[in-house]
C-alpha cells in the first residue's frame, strides 16, 4: 500500500501573514492606479481609463485565482502561476502610474 500525502497541507502562520500583507500591498496599489486613471481620464486621456479598466480585470483574475488556491480548489503547482500574475500586475500598475502621471512632453506645441 503506498502513502498518499494530502494535496494542500495546512499553511503556516507565516505563510499566511505574507500572502495577506501581499494581497493588501498589491490591492492597494491596484486601487490608487484605478483611481488615478479615473481622475485623470476624465480630464486628459481616455487612454487612463482604460489603463484603470486593465488593471481592475487583471485585478479581479488574480482575486478569482487567490480564492480558488484558499479554498483548495488547485492543484499546488498554481502558487507559481499565482506569484507570477501578482508580479505582472505589479509591473502593470508601474506602467500605467509612469504613463498616467508623466508630463505630456510637446515638441510642436
């Protein structure tokens, strides 16, 4: 009879501090992009607001994927594809910040 270990093993205190201080550090930086983009798209661009609209999906994927990994619907190779997702939308939330808050640099005008 071979042993079988269980799929999810029960998480540390630990681990569960920095998946929470990540998930608020993300989220919040999330939440002042989508702000951002929302204040100046109105005024400038509609280019910001659909930098803010990319930024809120992708959000809500990694949101989707992170309750599923709680609950333990998926399979533990998901940690790493969820890391990645929070790494991009990190990447994506600087991008949109530096295109949304740079001054609009103007040879002609």
């Amino acid at each position: 009879m071979e042993y079988d270990p269980p799929l999810f093993e029960g998480t540390t205190a630990q681990e569960r501090l920095i998946n929470n201080a990540t998930s608020f550090f993300v989220m919040g930086f999330v939440l002042f992009t989508l702000a951002s983009s929302i204040v100046h798209g109105f005024g400038k661009s509609p280019v910001h607001l659909l930098f803010g609209i990319s930024v809120l999906v992708f959000a809500l994927c990694l949101r989707k994927l992170m309750k599923w990994w709680n609950i333990g619907d998926l399979d533990p190779k998901f940690k790493w594809v969820i890391i990645a997702h929070a790494a991009s939308l990190s990447l994506l939330c600087v991008v949109a910040n530096i295109y949304i808050w740079a001054t609009p640099s103007c040879s002609v005008c």
